[in-house]
C-alpha cells in the first residue's frame, strides 16, 4: 500500500515542550507548522466548554476538584506554572472558543469530547460562530453515543470513533474486532477511527479501514520508525507530542 498525504496532529498542542491544551502549547504547534491540533473540551459547571483533558483538575492545574464542579471563573483561577517548568508560569486552561481563534487558514482543529452528547449542541454554538470552514473541525470521541450525536447535529464535519484496541490489559487479552469497530463506525454514519498505534495496526487492518471508504488516525506516536512505517501503509493521520520533531525525522528518512 502506498504512502498516502499523512497529516502530524498536534497532541493537546506541543505537549512535550509546553503545557498541554494551553494556548501555549497550541500556538506552539501552529508556530512549528502542525497540520493540525488535537484538544480535549469538557463542561464547566455553568456550562461553558473548556479545555482540559482529565475529570479533574490535579495533575496539570492542582487542586483535587472535578471540572464540572467547578466553575469557569474558579477554573480560570488556576495556573499550570509547577507543571514543566517556571516558564509557563500564568498559563490558564482555555475556553473552546480561546482555541477556535487560534486556528489558521488550512490548519485543523481535531476536539476530542471528554463528556457526553450533552455537550454537542453547545459545541456547535461556538462552531458556527467561529468563522472556521467545516473541513478545518473534526470530533473525536470513545463514547459511540457522543460521536453518534456529533455527527447527527454536526453532519459536514469529520467525525471519528476512538478505540484504544489492545492497549488496556482487558484489550490485550480480548482484542477488539476490527470489523465489529468498522460495522459500528458504519451503523452511525462516522467517517472513520481514530486509534492507538499498537501492534493490531498492519496492511490487514489499514485493507478493512480503507475498503470501507473510512479515515484513519492513530495515536499517540512518538517514534520516527514507527511513523514512517504507520504512514508507508497509509493511515491519514498521526498524533504525536512532538509534531515538528516528527515531522522534520520522517522528511529525513
């Protein structure tokens, strides 16, 4: 199988050097030419979409509190300066729409939804008043609901389906099927997976993915080698924490 036009996504921005799901990091992806950025969007407690990747708020802003505990303006008191290092001292987590702003002419913005269909109208609020094209807005989500409603209130966009595959312990002993991921990607109209970079991705699977008309993206990749091999075989996109660092070793494979 050719390689095909594989785009670099941006992990929660340039995660390895800045903060992740900042505008730090994300400015710094778009800065180093990404192709596009992959966030993480959640529901405050008043409702507002903000960008943030775990349930709460301790690992990269401190505190132990649930975002949809907490309200924006408590959200927004908090800053990642003990995360990394000093120099990021002031960073705040972000409102979707801070993100949408950032978004260049011909770049992507890939948003994971960390919550469920409740937040779907919503998104799409912002997205219509973001000024965006639809093709530069994909979702993502591992909730089947979630992306099935996406794609429903959402329909000119891309919409994926995550998988993890065979990288929990349970995945490992009971691989998921291929084919009952791409029969559910199917069944809800979705465009296609996005889904770890294990050992399940080879010529086989990428044969069922693209047999089908699907997209495929697969997170989150690290390794040159491994990148290059990933894109020979034609997946469509890789996530990667380290987007210029990739993309400038994959060129000089």
């Amino acid at each position: 199988m050719k390689s095909n036009n594989c785009i670099i996504i941006a992990h929660r921005g340039e995660s390895y050097d800045a903060p992740e799901n900042t505008l730090a990091s994300i400015n710094l992806a778009w800065e180093r030419n990404a192709d596009a950025v992959e966030i993480d969007v959640r529901l405050s407690k008043d409702n507002k979409i903000v960008v943030i990747h775990d349930e709460n708020t301790k690992r990269i802003w401190g505190g132990n509190k649930s975002v949809r505990d907490q309200t924006l303006r408590e959200l927004k008191e908090l800053n990642s300066g003990f995360y990394k290092n000093k120099e990021w001292e002031g960073e705040k987590i972000p409102v979707f729409s801070e993100v949408l702003a950032t978004v260049p002419p011909q770049k992507k913005l890939v948003v994971e939804l960390k919550c469920g269909p409740e937040i779907v109208e919503i998104l799409k609020e912002e997205i219509d008043s973001s000024g965006l094209k639809e093709e530069q807005i994909e979702i993502i989500s591992f909730d089947i609901s979630t992306v099935a409603k996406a794609k429903q209130v959402l329909p000119e966009h891309k919409v994926l389906f995550l998988s993890g595959l065979n990288s929990s312990f349970l995945g490992k002993l009971f691989p998921p099927s291929v084919d009952k991921l791409v029969l559910k990607v199917l069944e809800n109209q979705l465009d296609g997976l996005d889904v770890w970079a294990g050992n399940m991705i080879d010529e086989k699977f990428m044969q069922k993915i693209k047999s089908n008309r699907l997209m495929l993206y697969v997170w989150t990749v690290n390794d040159s080698e491994k990148a290059k091999k990933l894109k020979s075989i034609g997946v469509d996109g890789i996530t990667t924490d380290r987007a210029q660092w990739l993309r400038e070793n994959i060129s000089s494979g």
